[in-house]
C-alpha cells in the first residue's frame, strides 16, 4: 500500500495585491471627500477610492451596512449609500412610492423625502429599499 499524497495548496491571484494594499487601476487615487476627477483616453470621469469602491460593490451583492459596524468611517459611508440609493430608486418610480408609503405610513414628498430618510434607522432602511428592488424585479419579469 502506497502513501497518501498531499496536494499542494494554489495560491489564487487575486486583484488586490498584498505589496501595495490597492487593486490594479486605484493605486494613485488619493482618499478625500473631495470629487475627483481624472481624465482618460474617453474623457473626464468621477473616480472613487479602493474603500469606496469596495463598499458599493459589497451593497451590490447585497451586503448590509450593518457589516461595518466595527469600522465607523465605512459604516457611516455605508449607510449613506444606501439613503442615496433609496432616495433614487423613490425619485423614478411610482410603484416604489406606493410600497413605500404602505411600508413606513410616510407619504412621499420630494422637498421632505431626504429628512424622512435620514431620521430613519438604517436596518430599515435597507429593508425597505431590498424591499423595493425585489419587487420591481418581480413585476418586470412577469411582462
């Protein structure tokens, strides 16, 4: 009987480079509140930076904000993502007004939507917008 052999372990490349602690294409955008701008072979564009970046992503996978709790910088940029998103996906569509108002018992009003918004908590906040989403998706689909 012959000995078991062991696999080595592959090393996965990955964007994120360990050297330099930055993906390919962020390593010289400067972390400020400031927009920056940069200017490429198709224009002048809003760049962001690598921890920016790396959050919206997390929301787009549908992460929660809550996930950053221990980290408050990100947390904070986190949870104001996801005001922003919610506030658009209320400005374009009717149908996500409805089910917000029905949600929260708030009528929707362009000039006090953004205060209506920012007084709420962000675990219900990200609620209702999963909320709106998957319910727009729904309706879509079945046409």
């Amino acid at each position: 009987m012959s000995p078991k052999k062991t696999r080595k372990k592959k090393k996965k490349k990955d964007l994120y480079t360990k050297a330099k602690h930055t993906l390919i294409g962020f390593d010289n955008i400067p972390i400020t509140e400031k927009t920056v701008y940069s200017t490429d072979q198709f224009g002048k564009r809003q760049v962001i930076d690598i921890d920016k970046f790396l959050i919206r992503a997390h929301i787009d996978n549908q992460g929660e904000a809550t996930d950053y709790k221990s980290n408050p910088e990100k947390y904070k940029y986190a949870s104001e993502e996801y005001k922003r998103r919610l506030l658009l996906q209320l400005k374009k569509d009717n149908s996500s007004r409805r089910l917000f108002q029905k949600k929260t018992k708030k009528k929707y009003s362009s000039k006090t939507i953004k205060s209506q918004i920012d007084k709420m908590p962000i675990k219900k906040i990200q609620k209702i917008y999963y909320t709106l989403l998957h319910k727009k998706k729904r309706k879509s689909s079945k046409k």
